[in-house]
C-alpha cells in the first residue's frame, strides 16, 4: 500500500461487506415496545448491538440497502447511519 505523504491522512476501507452500523430512535409512545420494535426490524436483517431502552434508542448493523425500510417500520422516529473515519 503506498504511504501518505508527511502530513497527511489516507481513508482506510473496506468493500468487504455492504452493512453500515446504524442508530435507531423511536418516537415517545413507541419506547415501552422497544422489544418488540428492535425484533421487526432484525426480521429486516439488522443486528443490534445494544438497546438503550429508557431513551428508546437502539444501535446495530444493517445492509446499506434496508436502511430506508428500517425508517419504515412503526414506532421508529429516526435511523441514523455512521459516518467514514479518517485513519491518522
């Protein structure tokens, strides 16, 4: 792999996978069936990391491609994606 140039930074990837870590957040009625929420969307192919159920987040992984039907589930205000890093 070549080497940046003193001073400056490269992008470390990888097109291995086509999953992207995501934050689900739910709207208020919908945190007491954060449960039952987080197993629609793993029937979609998500899979959690954690579940923060008292502020009615929850964070995992999804294909990049079912992300927009993560939005469409009932009960889910926001899906977030992760940003790229820079390596350096």
């Amino acid at each position: 792999m070549p080497q940046p140039a003193p001073g400056h930074r490269i992008r470390v990837s990888c097109r291995c996978s086509n999953r992207v870590s995501v934050a689900v957040a739910l709207t208020d009625d919908a945190v007491g069936r954060i449960d039952q929420i987080a197993a629609a969307c793993r029937a979609l192919g998500f899979e959690h990391d954690w579940i923060l159920g008292g502020v009615g987040v929850f964070t995992g992984s999804v294909d990049r491609e079912v992300v927009g039907l993560l939005r469409t589930v009932p009960g889910v205000l926001a899906v977030e994606t992760a940003r790229a890093r820079w390596a350096g």
